[in-house]
C-alpha cells in the first residue's frame, strides 16, 4: 500500500507525458493520500496526478487546485488498461472531503478523467473547473468524464461555475449497463458550450435524486442535462439558460 499524508505539492511541471505531480503505476493493493495539497501542477495527462492500473485509490481531505492537462484530465487521470478479464467493480476510487479548484484540460475531463472503474464522490467540491479548447483537441467536460467502462457514485457534493463542451459537470461517452448515480446534489451556475449545461449522459442507467441544479447554461440545448433514458427523483429545477431549447430529451422516463 502506498500512503501520502499531510503534504504539500506545488509547481510541478511534466511536459511530455503524465502525472505532473504524482505518478502511480502497478500497485496490486491500494493508494491513500490524505490531508494532501496539489497546486498548480502540468502535465500532457493528468495535471496533479496519474494512477495506471491501481485497483483502489483514496483521497480524503485533499485540495486539488490550479492543475492544468494538455489532454486529458486537468488534475487527476485514471486509467486501468488492458481491462477484458477484470470485474468493474473491484477498480475503485473515492474522493471523501475534498476540494478541486480551477482545474483545466485540453480535451476531457477538466478535473478528473476515467477510463475503468467505478468513480465515488462524497461530500466533495467542484469549482470553476474547466475543459477548453487546446490546440490540436476539443473540450469536453468541466470536472468529469466517464467512458462506457466506468461508473458513478456521487452524494452530497457541491459543483458549481464549472465549463465544458458538451456537459459543464460530466460528460458520458459511451455506455453500458452499470448504474450511476447522484444523491443529495447541488449544481450551480455550470456552462456546456453545446449541450448538458449541468450533465451530458449518453446511457439509460442513471439515477438522479434529491438533487439540485440551479442557472445552468447550454449554448445549443440541454439546459440541465441532455439525456437518453433515465430515472430523475425529486429533482428541483428553479431556472436555466439556453440559447436554442429549454431541455433535451431523446427519450421520455422520468419518475418524480
């Protein structure tokens, strides 16, 4: 097991490949980094930090602002390759208390980008994370993005002012059966430069409950969220912004 306690990183630059901070490859058991600052950290992929092919990694208590991606994943990548013969489920990583601010990629994922695995976020904040044009990508999520061999688990968190493409706050490419999920949620104020001002998904296995989102932004359409086929529960909706449609939807499903 590797262990990063109390400590503090910053101005740390990886212009060529990955994990401007921190770079974690092939650990069999677990990765725990705890009441830990990374600042203001580059990189190609992975601004702040890259875990390759770590079942289990933790962050509690962390702080994670200021990274910049050239690619993907402005603070933290995550990638579990090659993944045929591997259960899901048994790749994990949680996030519990911590902060991510004013991250940016080029291209997915202006906080966190996936590829494998499920994705756990409790009692955490997002803000002013984006994803932008680079030269050579486009811009896609603001704080998350999830491929069709990942999952989400997110409860009581807070993500606001955060900007992208297509999904201010996650954008989902691909999908596949595995259930993702929001509970107990606030977006505010996220912007989609096209679609999903708040949430683009592209699966009919979400779950969104007791949620919020307030004031988001979608230039093309989506004023939330632009969706396929899911469950929403007891959503409030108090205003949204759009320049061509007030909301999306390609399928009707949603139980309140």
């Amino acid at each position: 097991k590797v262990i990063v306690n109390e400590s503090r990183f910053e101005n740390n630059y990886n212009p060529h490949w990955s994990g401007g901070t921190l770079r974690v490859e092939n650990i069999a058991k677990s990765v725990l980094i705890r009441k830990t600052h990374f600042v203001n950290g580059s990189a190609y992929i992975g601004g702040a930090i890259l875990c390759s092919r770590v079942p289990v990694v933790e962050l509690k208590d962390c702080i994670v602002e200021g990274n910049v991606a050239m690619a993907h994943g402005g603070a933290i990548y995550l990638d579990y390759a090659p993944v045929s013969s591997i259960d899901m489920t048994a790749v994990r990583t949680t996030f519990s208390n911590c902060s991510f601010r004013r991250n940016q990629a080029s291209a997915k994922g202006g906080a966190i980008y996936t590829n494998f695995g499920v994705i756990q976020l409790h009692q955490s904040r997002f803000f002013n994370n984006y994803a932008d044009f680079g030269v050579s990508f486009c811009c896609y999520c603001g704080v998350l993005s999830l491929n069709d061999q990942s999952s989400l688990e997110m409860t009581d968190c807070t993500l606001i002012g955060n900007r992208g493409l297509y999904g201010g706050v996650v954008y989902e490419f691909g999908g596949d059966n595995a259930l993702k999920s929001i509970n107990h949620s606030l977006f505010f104020q996220n912007v989609a430069t096209i679609q999903g001002g708040a949430l683009y998904l592209n699966s009919d296995n979400w779950l969104i409950h007791n949620s919020t989102f307030l004031n988001h932004t979608a230039h093309d359409s989506g004023g939330h969220f632009s969706r396929h086929n899911s469950y929403i529960q007891h959503i409030l909706y108090i205003s949204m912004y759009t320049h061509v449609h007030a909301f999306e939807q390609k399928k009707k499903n949603i139980q309140t």
